[in-house]
C-alpha cells in the first residue's frame, strides 16, 4: 500500500529543517528572514521570469539590426 504524500512527510517530520530563501538585493544577497517589513513586501511584489512568456525566443530575434 503506497503512502501519501502528507503521510510520508508526517512521518519524517522530525527530520525536517527550514528552509533559508536568500535573493540579490542592493547587489549582494541577504537571506528573506533578515529582510525589514517593506523589503519584504517588495520580495512578495516581485515578478518572476518565465522563459515560455519572453518576447525574445531566437526566430523572432531581428540579427540584421
């Protein structure tokens, strides 16, 4: 009988430890816990790049320009 994903991290729960997100900000990188309420906001603000969505795939790239 296979488990389920919350049954396996339940079981494991002990073995767990948090996770640090760091980001570039101001040119060097801080981790997200030491970031101020406003910086904070910003980082939650910020959108991320998708490749699939960019306008600039290789056939739509002008070369002769």
């Amino acid at each position: 009988m296979a488990l389920s994903d919350k049954e396996i991290l339940k079981q494991n729960e002990q073995d767990r430890q948090p996770v640090e997100c760091w980001t570039r900000v101001m040119g060097y990188f801080r981790p997200y816990s030491q970031f101020n309420k406003g910086k904070k906001s910003e980082f939650n603000e910020r959108k991320w790049f998708v490749e699939e969505n960019c306008c600039c795939t290789p056939h739509k790239i002008d070369r002769a320009a």
